[in-house]
C-alpha cells in the first residue's frame, strides 16, 4: 500500500511538471505524444527525400535512354489520361470537350497539355532536372514537387508541378501540372 501511494504521489507531481525548453516554461503534458510527432515527422521527411531522389533519378534515366515507357513512370489512370491528352491532336483522338468531360472528376485538365509527357517535344536532347522543390503533401499523402526539366541540348526549361505516390516499395507520377 506504502509503494503504491509514493507511485501515485509521484505520477501525480510529474504530471504537473514544468519543462523549460528553448527559454519557454512548457507543462509536460502532450510531450510523449511531441517526440512521437517527431519521429513520424522525421520518417514523412525521409520519405519525401526518397520521393524526390526517385523523380529526379526516374526522369533523368529515363528521358536518356534511346526509348522508355511512361507507363513504367506513371501509374495506370495518369498514363491513360496523358495518352488521351496526346492524342487529341490526331483524328482518331478525343475532342477537347469529350477530354475534359471524362477526365474532370479525376485531374485538372487546364494544366494537362497536349505534347509529350513531360517534355513536350518529339525530339530532345540530354535532360536534366535543375530543379526538384517540395511544394506539398496531398490529403491522400502524396508529394507535389515543383520541377524544372531541361533539355541541354535544345536550351529549353519545362516546369511541371509533379504529384508522386507510393506504389509497393517506390513511387510513381500520379499527375503533372504543365505550365
């Protein structure tokens, strides 16, 4: 009985313990949950890296090989609707109207563009990404990077704004705003 009661006397004083952290008097309260907060934003952090070392690595490997396939950098749906975007432009494509009318729901189809995916041209030289900023996560945890592709051979920046998600054990491009 004597243990418990030191046990709960000192549960009690340390309950209402103040912390001075940075200058600041902080109560102790919450700080079990804070150092969790840290470790889970030290872990979204790491995986924001990787995202954005996995895009830049993705892209350049890619785009500098003699031929590559989007659908390996893409998930399914993005593929599909960049292929539809692509082809509008030939006779068997859709409309613009008949486009934004199937892929509203899903993707802003203002920032879509009608060129090649991610580089608009046919030909291009060597690529590089100069630029590969975080921007933001996504309600559904995915990473919006702003990215500036170059084309080095041809002296032309493209900026996209590049949503990537977890798929399996990497990531893959889910959507591209095309400025």
């Amino acid at each position: 009985m004597y243990k418990f009661n030191t046990l709960a006397l000192a549960f009690t004083l340390l309950s209402g313990l103040t912390v001075v952290q940075d200058g600041n008097a902080q109560s102790n309260k919450g700080l079990i949950s804070t150092s969790k907060t840290n470790t889970e934003l030290k872990t979204e952090n790491q995986d924001q890296e990787n995202a954005k070392k996995w895009l830049v690595k993705t892209i350049e490997t890619n785009f500098n090989k003699d031929t590559y396939k989007m659908s390996d950098m893409t998930t399914k749906t993005y593929a599909e609707y960049k292929s539809d975007a692509i082809n509008m432009e030939y006779d068997d494509g859709l409309t613009e109207e008949t486009f934004k009318k199937k892929w509203h729901n899903q993707f802003n189809t203002k920032y879509v563009g009608t060129g090649g995916f991610l580089v608009p041209s046919q030909d291009y030289g060597k690529i590089k990404v100069m630029n590969c900023k975080f921007l933001s996560v996504t309600k559904d945890k995915a990473y919006i990077f702003e990215t500036t592709i170059r084309d080095l051979t041809f002296k032309q920046n493209y900026k996209r704004d590049i949503k990537v998600i977890h798929s399996g054990k990497s990531f893959l491009i889910a959507d591209v705003k095309e400025y």
